[in-house]
C-alpha cells in the first residue's frame, strides 16, 4: 500500500483567459540587484509601434531555475524535433531601453 504526502501537493488554478495564454516573439529582460523582469511583446511587420503585452517579475532565484527548466524543455524538445534554428539579432529591433538587457 503506498501512501501520498498530500501535505506539500499545491492546487494550480487556471483560469480560461489565461488559459488562452499570450503570444509574444520578442522579450526584454531587464534585472536589478533585487528582481529580474520579463516583458512579453508582440511586434507586427509593418507597425512602428509594439506593445507590452505580459510583465513577469522574478527574484534573481526564481529567475535562474526559470532559465533551468527552460534549458531542460528545450533539450527535450529538440531531442524530439530536432534543433531549434535562430537568428542571432533579428534585424531592427532597440535593445537597449535605459538599464541592463538581454533579449530572447
């Protein structure tokens, strides 16, 4: 007989207009010595103009085990698929908006 340790079980919600989730093909990542943030945008060929359409706000700890688990997907998912291709700067886009960046 096996028991369960229902104690450290956590109940995920998810609601239906999260659930329908966001899409984004440009992220800005800035950090500070206290939080990392994660801005989601959707640019559209030919609008000069972009949105921030999601803001994830991270400690530096939550951050690099985000980066793990990304890092363990991906390795998975290429294993599956084979290798993700990527352009190394997509062409045109600011980089630098006042403080640390980095771009994904």
């Amino acid at each position: 007989m096996e028991e369960t340790n229902h104690e450290n079980q956590l109940n995920i919600e998810l609601s239906e207009d999260v659930a329908e989730g966001i899409f984004s093909n440009l992220a800005i990542i800035t950090h500070s010595n206290t939080e990392f943030v994660l801005d989601f945008i959707r640019v559209m060929p030919g609008v000069p103009k972009a949105r921030v359409k999601s803001r994830i706000i991270l400690t530096p700890e939550h951050a690099k085990r985000l980066m793990k688990a990304m890092q363990e997907n991906i390795e998975k998912y290429e294993a599956l698929n084979g290798r993700i291709k990527t352009q190394e700067e997509p062409p045109g886009f600011p980089m630098n908006f006042g403080g640390p960046t980095a771009q994904a």
